[in-house]
C-alpha cells in the first residue's frame, strides 16, 4: 500500500477518527486496472479537509484499523463487467469472506473484519470504473483516464456529504 498522504495503513497507522477514508486499490501494472490507485491520488492532491487518501494494490486486513473510527469509507476499483460504461458508486454492506483469505478484493469483507475487530465500521460506498485494456501495462487509456476524473468528482461529492 502506497500511502498518498503520510498514512500506512498498518500497525501504528494514525486512526480515522471522524474523517472520510478513500482506498483505491488495483494493480498498476496491468494497465486501466490501476484506475483505483489513480484516483485515490487525485484526490489526495485535492487536499479536503477530513479526507484521508491511500492507494493500494490490493484491500487486506490490515487496512481495519484505518476504518475503525472513520465516517465514511470510500473505495475506487476498476471493474472488468462488459455491461458498465460509466463510473458507478453503490453502498457496501459489511459481510463475511467466505474463502477467510489473508487478501482478498472485496470491500465488504474488508467492513466485516473492522466490525468484528474494532465494533463497528463506517458507512461505506464502493466507486467502479470500467477497465477497457488489462494487459501489462503502467498507463491507463485514454477513455479510462477521462473516467478517472468523473471518478475524483464522484468521490469528491460523496465525502463532502455531511
């Protein structure tokens, strides 16, 4: 995990208290999957108060503690679904990994173990960007990279809400 503003997200990672937490996760080098890392940095350089950016390859356990006293939680990871053509949020639910995994891609699972851990978890949404190539790659394609900005201004609207 690459911390876009000073926070790592592990042990002794400074705690969320109060604020809104943006994870992007996906892997850089298989081009428009890096759309999540993208756009957790965009946001982070937009320096909103109470908003505390990270990018990610990949959502693991770890990553509970930063959520424990947060608000709001906001995830961004491409999607590979042939039938999204636009950038989509919708509400997480906390649930139970089923595989229990040590990593895993699923924010849900991700609110689960911060619920059983800590006592709760924040309110959460997750924003997906449809990914058009996933080839290796370290570049995202254009249309993905015009997606990406629709994204920071979705996510911008989603942790300015009180």
């Amino acid at each position: 995990m690459t911390p876009c503003d000073g926070a790592s997200g592990g042990p002794g990672a400074p705690r969320a208290s109060g604020t809104c937490v943006v994870i992007g996760y996906g892997n850089e080098l298989r081009s428009d999957d890096g759309a999540g890392p993208w756009v957790a940095r965009a946001v982070a350089a937009l320096a909103l108060p109470g908003v505390l950016a990270t990018d990610a390859h990949q959502l693991v356990p770890e990553m509970a503690e930063m959520l424990s006293d947060a608000r709001l939680a906001v995830f961004v990871d491409a999607t590979v679904t042939p039938e999204p053509t636009d950038v989509a949020a919708r509400r997480v639910e906390p649930h139970a990994d089923p595989a229990g995994a040590s990593h895993f891609g699923d924010p849900g699972a991700l609110l689960w173990i911060t619920r059983q851990v800590y006592g709760r978890c924040p309110e959460a949404w997750l924003v997906t960007i449809p990914a058009r190539n996933l080839d290796l790659g370290e570049s995202l394609t254009p249309g993905v990279r015009a997606l990406c900005d629709t994204a920071v201004s979705v996510v911008a609207r989603l942790v300015a809400c009180p």
